[in-house]
C-alpha cells in the first residue's frame, strides 16, 4: 500500500498495516514532482516518513519570519513528534532526494540538518522518491512503485488508506497530493 505525500508535507506511518487482509502487508510512502523540491526520508526502527520539502524553503524562509514559523521549525517539529513513536531504534537511516533544478542550498541545508541529529543520509537525483520499512530495515528507490503498474495506485493525506502516525504542514502551502486519475 502506498501514499503520496503532497507538497511541503511530513507523513509518518507504521511501516506494515495491521487492517490488512494479508499479513505483512507493507506500507510505503512516495513522492512525485521533485522539480527544485527535496524528498526527506526517514527509518525508524518499524515507522518510516517521507517529507516533500518545497523549492520555497531558501535561507530566508528557514528560520522563522515576521511571527510565523520557519522550515527549521516545523521541520523539527515533524522529527520531534515522529522520534517519540518510534521503539528504540538503533541508528537510524535517511535519504535526501531532490532533482537537478534544485538549487544546491537546499538539499545541502538538510543534509546538514538531519546529520546534526546523527542519521545515516544517502543522497541521489531524481523527480521521485519512495521510502519503506520491513521490520526495522530502512528502504529507497526512485520507483513509485515496485510495480510501475502500481504508480498511480496509492492514497494521499486527505484519504489515506492506513493510519498516518504524524502529519506535519511545513508551510502554509502544504497540499495533499492530488488523487490519482479516474479517483
């Protein structure tokens, strides 16, 4: 089962869904539309999460500004509130995924950010992103989906088919992702 994490949105689910029919059932999260975005996933032991940061997070919209919060911020808040969900973990991983028209600050910037808090961080370049959990074992591909026939078979934010554990709007232009077509 997969959902599509929408615009400057933080997603965090368990990564095997216990309403399923069939047992093991996993739970993946994925992310389109990387063009000057960044892609933040995150293992955490049997939870994972996946971030879709806008191109509209820049030096000057990361820290806090004129009373609203900054990307820093909720980006922290997002971390914060996933870390007390997860069980004790051991080390944990990342990935960074963003496409060739991000500007490099960006990406950069959250690099450093999540290395700060100690996690393992791959990098790569794509204009999609997925990240999963089997058991405690962290995840990534640039697919969707592991069946391109699966792409456009997923739920979102607002419908989401398993029970989304954290949620954070990084900004005011957070967004669901849109449903898929024919939905």
């Amino acid at each position: 089962m997969l959902i599509r994490v929408g615009l400057d949105e933080w997603i965090a689910v368990a990564g095997s869904n216990p309403q399923s029919k069939s047992p093991g059932h996993l739970v993946g999260l994925n992310t389109a539309g990387l063009s000057g975005c960044v892609a933040v996933g995150l293992g955490w032991g049997g939870v994972v999460s996946l971030a879709h940061v806008f191109s509209n997070c820049t030096a000057a919209t990361w820290l806090s500004n004129a009373g609203a919060p900054g990307y820093l911020q909720t980006l922290t808040a997002a971390y914060d509130a996933t870390n007390r969900l997860r069980p004790q973990a051991t080390r944990m991983q990342g990935v960074v995924v963003y496409s060739d028209s991000t500007p490099t600050w960006l990406p950069r910037q959250l690099m450093q950010w999540l290395e700060a808090r100690d996690i393992e961080v791959e990098e790569g370049e794509s204009a999609t992103c997925r990240v999963w959990t089997d058991g405690n074992r962290f995840g990534w591909s640039y697919k969707l989906a592991e069946d391109p026939a699966d792409n456009n078979n997923y739920t979102t934010s607002a419908n989401a088919a398993a029970p989304i554990l954290a949620y954070q709007a990084l900004s005011a232009d957070a967004a669901a992702a849109s449903p898929p077509q024919g939905d």
